[in-house]
C-alpha cells in the first residue's frame, strides 16, 4: 500500500511506495530515502529553484514542451529554437505555462504571445529564437528573435513560484 507523505521542503503531496527507496519530489528536487527507521532527506543544490517546471503548450498537440525542470536551480537562462509550421505563416503562437502535468491544459498560464513573422517564406524555413530567464526571486524574462530580422519582442512582467 502507498505511504501518503509530504515533502519537508515545499510541502508537496509525495506518495512512495512502500518497496522504493529514493524518490525525487516532483515539484521542488528533494530527495527523500526511506528506511525502515526514518525518512532521510536530502536537499537539491543550494539556493533558490523552481517548484514546478516551465514549458511551452504545443497548439494541436494539447502537450508540453518542457523548457526547465522542476527544481531547477535559479538563477537560469535557457534557449529553444522554435520554427513555423506552415508556409508563409504570419505569426506565432507561444504559450508558456507552468505545471507539472503533460497536458497543457492542467498547467497554469503564464503568457500567451502572438508573434508577428516578418519573413515569407516555406514551413521551417523561419526560425525563432526563445530565450526564458527565470532570476532567484522567480521573476521571467522572455524574448523572441526572428533570425535573421530585427524582429524582437520581449515580455519582463511575469513571474513563477520558487523555493528556498
């Protein structure tokens, strides 16, 4: 039977089974080793982390494209690279959410950005570069480059739920 615990960094809901020995709490990184004495905790590296992951919601697919993990340590800067996906596509949708679940829809929100592509041209032929920045106080940056144009747009008021 499943031991309903709950993890002594963020407070989570963890469920261990009672034959496992590690398990990693999906929302903050915690180790958590259970014994037949106790529980042994060990912490993620030092400093502030992401309690859940961050992604991308892939329109059709109702999926996520995860960009950073929960419990990524902050401060952190990652970049994807993003194409369109039709021919001579005027813009691009970019949902960024955050949550711990694969369908988009169970996670939360964080921004919907329209982004005008400037160039014309076949489906994958565009490229777009994003870059998310996530400070140790949990404030977002998020940038989107059309390469090859001067085509930017830049969104710095959004914001994610970290632990100490």
């Amino acid at each position: 039977m499943p031991e309903a615990l709950v993890c002594p960094n963020c407070k989570a809901p963890l469920r261990i089974e009672s034959t496992q020995v590690l398990t990693t709490c999906q929302y903050c990184g915690y180790q958590i080793k259970q014994t037949a004495a106790a529980l042994a905790v060990s912490a993620p590296a030092a400093g502030p982390h992401l309690i859940e992951r961050i992604g991308l919601a892939v329109k059709g697919a109702r999926t996520v494209l995860e960009i950073l993990a929960a419990g990524t340590t902050l401060p952190v800067e990652k970049r994807e690279l993003l194409s369109t996906v039709s021919d001579n596509q005027e813009t691009m949708t970019v949902t960024l959410v955050s949550g711990n679940s694969d369908k988009a829809d169970e996670n939360r929100p964080l921004a919907e950005i329209v982004f005008p592509v400037r160039q014309r041209a076949p489906r994958g032929v565009v490229k777009i570069t994003l870059a998310l920045r996530v400070g140790a106080d949990g404030k977002v940056s998020l940038s989107l480059v059309e390469e090859g144009t001067d085509n930017r747009l830049e969104r710095h008021d959004l914001s994610v739920a970290v632990a100490s």
